[in-house]
C-alpha cells in the first residue's frame, strides 16, 4: 500500500477556486458559442477570483496558528490567507477592466483561464514553505504571464514583449534555482525552518545560496538592478495584464520574499537585512531618476513601480514586527492605486487607439471627469499625500525603518518622494492643462464611450486608496496580527 501524505483542502481552498475557474475557461473556448464566450469567460474568471477572496478570509478567520500542510510543502497561515485576499480583489478588478477590452475573441477564454491560473500560482507561491514548492509555485503563474504577454496578436509589442520578459524571466529562475540547489547542498534540507535549524551560519556557499535567491526574488519583485525588463514588458503587454503584474506579482515576490528570509535565514539576518537595503536604496533611485525623462504613460508608470519596491524593501530590510506590518499594510494601497492608474490609461488607450502619452493625455481631466480625478488621485497616492493609504504606507515603513535604527533609509526615502513629484504632478499637469500650441480638431460625435464596468473597477481602487488612510487602525491591526508567526 502506497503511503499518501494527508492533504488539508482547506488550506488550498482559495487556489483551488481559481484553478476550477481556470478549468471551466479553458472549456468554454471549445464548448460555448462564440459569441457569448467572452462574457462567460470573464464571469466564470470573475467567481473564481470572488471565492478565493471569500476562502482566504475564512482562512485568515480560522488558521490562527501556523502550520505547514501537504507533506509540509504549503504552509497554513494568515499571511498567504491574506495574500489569497489581495490577489483575489486585484483579480477581480482585472476581469472589469478587461471585459470590454479591444482583444479579438479568437483566444479570449484562453485570457481568462490563464489570467485564473496565474493568480493561483501567486497564492500558492506566497504559501511555499520549502524551496521546491517555491520554485514550481514561480514557473507556474510565470508560464502564465509570459503568455498572456503575448496573447492579442493585435497589440503592437505584444511578442517582443513577451520574449524579453520570457527571457529575463527565465534568467532570474534559473539563478533563484542554483541558489536553492546551494542551500540544499549545504544544509540538505528543503523546507524553510529545517532550513534554518540546519546551522551552517557561517558557510560561504549558505551566504552565496542566499545571494542568489534574493537576486532571483529581486527579479520578480521588479526591484533595480534587476528591473531591466520592467518598463519594456509593461509597455509592450496589453494594458490589463499590465495591471495586473503591476500590483497582484508585487504582491507575491514581496512577501514570499519576507517568508523565506525570515523563515529559512534569520541566522544571516546580517547579511539579507543590507542586501535588502541595497535594493531598496538603488531602486528608488533608479526607478524615479529614470521616470523623470519619460514619456509614455505605461513606462512612466512602471518606473514608478520599481520605485515602489524600494518602498517595500526598506519594510524588509528592517526585520522587523513593524516592517513585516508595514510591508503587508503599504501592498494594499499600492495595488489599488497601481491597478486604478493602470485602468484610466486602459480607457484613454480604447478611446485614441494609440500608445498614451504626456501629451495625448492632455485634457483627460476635463473630458472625463471621474477617470481624470481617480488618476490624479491614485499619483497623489503614489507621492504618500494625505487623505490616501500610501501617506500611512511611507509612514508605516519609514517607522519600522527608525525602529531599526537605519534613519539613513528615511532620509533616502524622503528625497525619492520628493523627486516623484515631479513627474507625478507632470502627469496631472497634462490632465487640465493642454499644450498652449495644440491645434488638434475635435472628433464629431459628442462624448467618448462610457464604460461602466472599467469605471467600477476605478471606482473601486479609488474607495480602497481613500478607504485605507480612515481604516487605517484595523487594517494594520490585521496586517500585525497576520505576520505575527514570523517574530
């Protein structure tokens, strides 16, 4: 008799809701007329989201303790239970935003079913507990991405996108792996906390292992200098699965980045804490130095985003309680106002048919009233202005920083939000005020199209941005208590 290990389904509830999903998309490519296939995809890719948000808050209600699952591959616990929540509302929100996007119908159930794998992959990847879980976890919402890059045949850049993100992708798994197979070889151990009972604190192959892996994390966290795919993958993806990298990969790479450093190396804390540092120091000045000179709206956004992992990162270089809080807590609004921002130039796209620009968003404040607000709304978040979750994120973060006893990386932090204003307030610049030369004639037929469902989907990222600066207590009462197993 074969000996199985017992599997707590529970635990993979919010994963398994997704790839159901995935599964009954991929059938209506073949099964429903064509159409209604977009609608059905996108309504069962919808629920499926919808259940692993539902799933992961049962989770979090019930998994107060900590504990690993399946053979000890998959951990139960309330940071991937609230991982399960973040990825499950940026996915929903992706399904609006993308319903009524310009993509032919020849692969669109295809676009659900892998944007449903994809998030799967990502919760799982935030519950690996061992290093083999942690790689499979990796390729598998990867594969995904690297697809959905390339799916809209019409989208101009789409395969060149693609490949380089294929490419780049790639290279940063295969270092994450060597550096797995170092630890391994060292310690022959797999999972995080055997891992760190092994000893070996003082080995240099460890310490290089280790290296290897935060480069590998680096990559998918998109943080400088391995950012290098970042602005071009952005730019050249359809604008939804932009969106969604933006905020639910960030999502997964950070924490999982937080999990195995303090569960499988708190012994090297002395080393992974500067590297950390590092990262975040060089992100913030590659990512808003770089945005300055910018153009087109998709890559200044995504030099803002790799800025944004130096956030993040000095909320892991400070190891500690209020970090891990401060990490949790700052995701949340950032998805949301990455994802809102991501949306307007998703609208503004549809509209012209043409890459946005400074210069073709001109006037977006005024023509559409809500989505040139939400936008100004969602940079002013991006800066950590009051009346919005990213002022209490800097605050969380630069806090845990003190604690630290690194105020250098406050003052660091300090200078990098007021260089982003510049270009922040460029972008809402160009939102009222038109270029004084502009002689572009006006397009016969009233009011550009509404679009209700993007529009929910900004109006939601907009009650999330303003919502987490006046809940700001109990959602870092919930960020505390979910990353509390780790201290």
């Amino acid at each position: 008799m074969i000996d199985t290990p017992s599997v707590d389904w529970f635990a993979l509830a919010p994963e398994l809701a997704l790839l159901a999903a995935s599964a009954v998309a991929l059938l209506a490519a073949v099964l429903v007329p064509r159409r209604v296939r977009r609608t059905v995809a996108a309504i069962v890719c919808a629920l499926g989201y919808a259940g692993a948000v539902v799933a992961g808050v049962l989770l979090y209600l019930h998994s107060e303790d900590a504990e690993t699952v399946v053979a000890g591959g998959f951990s139960r616990d309330r940071l991937v239970a609230s991982a399960a929540v973040l990825v499950g509302g940026i996915g929903i929100a992706t399904v609006l935003l993308a319903a009524r996007d310009r993509m032919r119908d020849d692969h669109v159930a295809e676009y659900y079913a892998l944007l449903a794998a994809a998030g799967a992959g990502m919760i799982f990847f935030v519950g690996a507990s061992n290093l083999m879980t942690l790689f499979l976890a990796l390729e598998w919402f990867s594969i995904c991405l690297y697809i959905l890059c390339a799916i809209d045949g019409d989208q101009p850049g789409g395969l060149e996108a693609a490949l380089k993100y294929l490419v780049m992708g790639s290279f940063g798994s295969a270092i994450l792996l060597f550096g797995s197979a170092l630890v391994y070889g060292v310690t022959g151990k797999l999972r995080f906390v055997e891992i760190a009972a092994a000893g070996h604190g003082h080995d240099p192959v460890l310490a290089v292992g280790l290296a290897l892996i935060i480069v590998g994390l680096g990559f998918k966290a998109s943080a400088a200098p391995f950012h290098m795919w970042t602005p071009d993958v952005y730019q050249g993806a359809p604008t939804s699965v932009t969106a969604f990298m933006s905020s639910a990969t960030k999502v997964a790479a950070l924490l999982l980045s937080l999990r195995v450093l303090r569960e499988a190396f708190p012994s090297q804390a002395h080393l992974w804490t500067v590297a950390a540092a590092g990262l975040a120091v060089v992100s913030l000045a590659v990512g808003n130095l770089a945005a300055l000179a910018q153009r087109d709206v998709k890559r200044l956004l995504a030099y803002s985003s790799i800025s944004h992992a130096g956030f993040m990162f000095i909320a892991i270089a400070a190891n500690n309680p209020s970090g891990a809080r401060a990490l949790l807590f700052y995701l949340l609004p950032y998805s949301a106002m990455s994802l809102g921002a991501f949306a307007v130039v998703a609208a503004r796209e549809r509209e012209l048919g043409v890459p946005v620009t400074l210069d073709n968003l001109a006037g977006l404040g005024w023509e559409r009233p809500f989505l040139g607000a939400s936008l100004w709304l969602f940079l002013l978040g991006f800066a950590g202005f009051p009346l919005t979750g990213g002022f209490w994120g800097k605050i969380y973060v630069f806090s845990a920083a003190v604690e630290r006893g690194w105020t250098w990386l406050v003052i660091v932090g300090v200078v990098a939000t007021a260089v982003s204003l510049a270009y922040y307030l460029a972008v809402v610049r160009s939102l009222y005020m038109r270029p004084a030369l502009e002689g572009r004639l006006a397009v016969a037929g009233g009011s550009p199209p509404s679009e209700p469902l993007l529009e929910t989907a900004v109006a939601a990222c907009v009650v999330v941005t303003v919502g987490t600066f006046f809940f700001v207590g109990p959602l870092a009462d919930i960020a505390r208590d979910a990353t509390a197993f780790l201290f």
